[in-house]
C-alpha cells in the first residue's frame, strides 16, 4: 500500500464516499482494487 501512494495520491480518496469521487478518481480506486487484490491471490 506504501507503494501505491507513493505513486499516485490515494491519500484523500482513501475516506471518500464512492458518490462523491470523479469518474477518473473511481477509475484509478478501481485499477488500483485489482492490483491488490492480485497480491493477495
């Protein structure tokens, strides 16, 4: 998780209700879901 917000600013999306997120910022939240989903697999 460290990496990925080194990466990208996940900080402030981390407590937003999904309603209130733009279209890019739900994109990148869900790019982001299936990548950690792939490391617990």
């Amino acid at each position: 998780m460290k990496l990925y917000r080194s990466l990208v600013d996940i900080e402030p999306l981390l407590h937003k209700p999904v309603r209130q997120m733009s279209l890019g910022q739900r994109t990148l939240s869900d790019i982001l879901a299936a990548f950690l989903t792939g490391l617990f697999l």
